[in-house]
C-alpha cells in the first residue's frame, strides 16, 4: 500500500486571514494615501514594497505583516496606532 502524498502549502482558495479585517485595512491605506494624493506605485516604493503586493493590500487579498504595517504607516507619514484605529472604525462602520 503506497503512502499518500502530502502536498505542500496551503489548499487552493484557503486564506490565512480573515476577510474583513483585510478588506477595512485596505480600504483605511487606500483612502490614507488618496488623502495624501499619492500614486500607489509611490506608496509601494516609499513602502519599500512591491506595486502589486500593495495593490493586493489595498483590495484585501493579503493581509501584511506587522513589520510591512509600520512601512505602510512610515510611507504615509502616519502612527500605525491610526492607520489601524481607521480601519477599526471601517470594521464597526460594517456591523
């Protein structure tokens, strides 16, 4: 009987975050950097970050690190202690 084979990472379509925390996260950087009228390709480079990693933050496809939390909020020359009270907001603004 031959063992099965244990595939690698994770399975297709599974997420290691939650959705919605990802998607008010997102939307607060978004409208951080819209206040700011800066390009997102700007944001990503001052965030020392690839353009479509901030892309996929920005539509909350990824959630970052909390290292990449304090570049974003460095980039938009915020706290990450406001750039996450906005997006707590954005999360009561829902329920």
């Amino acid at each position: 009987m031959q063992k099965p084979k244990i595939q690698r990472g994770r399975p297709r379509g599974a997420t290691t975050f939650e959705a919605e925390p990802a998607l008010a996260f997102g939307q607060a950087v978004r409208d951080a950097r819209m206040e700011r009228s800066m390009a997102q390709e700007q944001l990503a480079s001052q965030a020392a970050i690839e353009r479509s990693h901030m892309g996929k933050i920005e539509r909350g496809e990824h959630m970052p690190t909390l290292a990449l939390i304090l570049r974003i909020a460095a980039a938009l020359e915020m706290s990450a202690a406001n750039l996450i009270e906005a997006t707590e907001k954005k999360l009561r603004a829902k329920t």
